[in-house]
C-alpha cells in the first residue's frame, strides 16, 4: 500500500508540476493579449482622428467648390459657413446670421432648468450646427431658453416677433 501512495504521489507532483506550467503560459497569453489589445486601441484612436481630418479637408475640399459669390451689395450666393450663436442673446444671433448671409428659421423655446452659464433669451442650440457650410439665404433653427415648466410656444413669446412660422 505505501508502494501505491508513493506513486500516486508522484503522479500528483506530476501533474501539479504540469499544471503550473499551464497556469504560466495562460497568464503569458493573458499579458500579451492586453498588450496586443492596448495597441489595438491606440491605432484605432488615431485611424479615428484621421478619418474626422480627413472629413473635414473634404468638406473644405467641396466648400471650395462652391465658391461665395456676391450678386449685388449686401447679397451672398453660393454656400456659406454657419456661424456659432449658442450663447448669444437670441437678437445678436440673428443679426449674427443674416450678417453671414443666412436668415433665422423656425425658433422654438425651451422652457426649465438653465444649464449653468446660460440666461434666459439664449441660444441653447442651432441647427445646422456651427462651422458646417450651408446655401446662402438657408434658415438656421434656433432653440432658445426660457425659465419656467415646458410648455408649448406661446404665439406672444419673445420668440414669436422673430419666427418666420405663421
């Protein structure tokens, strides 16, 4: 019986001896992977960024193709960059557009909790969104701040005397 416990003694040593070797390489494995992983992320990081300055060489690319001309005094043809009037007092911004040669659209009030930094009267966005190039004459809609519940437009708001709805 001893004979018997002495060989699977070794037998388990064995086995043990075997298994770490095991538990090593996996953890190697595991290493490498993260590595591997690591760099996989940083590549795409940087694919990612190319790919947005390469969008944006080509909107430049087809802006210019589509040069801004100027029919008569005050007039602008042609495509025009839009320009960033969140934060701005909803009067300025529309005299910000019509200056780039764009009107105010449709302008809709958003009633409740300000963000912090912004008043009441404000843009809080626009559509399209800043820097994108739009014909000229092309209505920007603009979401402006309001306190209070929400609430659907009331036709005597500040935004109505600018709103080109009827």
């Amino acid at each position: 019986m001893a004979v018997k416990l002495e060989q699977r003694l070794t037998e388990l040593r064995a086995e043990y001896e075997s298994g770490q070797k095991i538990l090593k390489d996996i953890e190697l494995k595991l290493s490498e992977l993260e590595d591997r992983k690591k760099n996989l992320k940083e590549t795409l990081l940087r694919i990612s960024g190319a790919i947005d300055l390469l969008e944006e060489v080509l909107e430049e690319k087809e802006s210019a193709e589509v040069p801004e001309t100027r029919a008569g005094p005050g007039t602008v043809t042609g495509n025009v960059e839009v320009p960033n009037v969140i934060r701005q007092p909803l009067e300025k911004a529309i005299k910000f557009l019509e200056d780039a040669g764009l009107t105010a659209g449709e302008i809709v009030e958003q009633k409740g909790i300000l963000p912090i930094g912004v008043t009441a009267g404000e843009i809080l966005r626009q559509e399209p969104k800043p820097g994108t190039q739009s014909p000229a004459g092309s209505s920007v809609k603009l979401v402006v701040a309001v306190k209070g519940k929400l609430l659907p437009l009331d036709r005597n708001s500040l935004c109505d005397a600018f709103s080109d709805r009827s």
